[in-house]
C-alpha cells in the first residue's frame, strides 16, 4: 500500500484529539504520517500534542491563529 499522509489544521479541540489519534493508530496495512499545524490554541493541546510520542507524527505549533486551511 502506497504511503498516505494526512494534514489537520486545529485550533482548541479539546478531547477530540485521544480518539482521533487512537484511530489512526488503529488502521492496519496502512504506512501512514499525520502532520498537524496548531493555530496557536489556548485549551492545552500544544501539551497533549508534545506529548505524542509516535515518530509518524509531526506537529508545527503556530504562534498566531493563521486560520483555516
């Protein structure tokens, strides 16, 4: 399977992030890597996300909300 990569602009999603991340993480046959741009959220998930200790993850914190996509 070809390797697919995924991008997700968020910014303060609460608790979505513990099952969306256990999702992926879920997928079986698939040579996946997430890239996530963080709008400068303000709820903690610059914390939660530095805490993914997972090599397919790759996280870029935005000083600023840049907004969407």
């Amino acid at each position: 399977m070809a390797p697919i990569a995924l991008v997700t602009v968020t910014y303060n999603p609460g608790a979505v992030w513990a099952p969306f991340l256990a999702c992926l993480e879920a997928q079986q046959g698939a040579d996946w890597h997430l890239y996530v741009i963080d709008n400068a959220s303000r709820d903690g998930t610059a914390e939660t996300l530095a805490a993914i200790d997972d090599p397919r993850v790759t996280v870029i914190q935005n000083a600023d909300n840049l907004g969407v996509a």
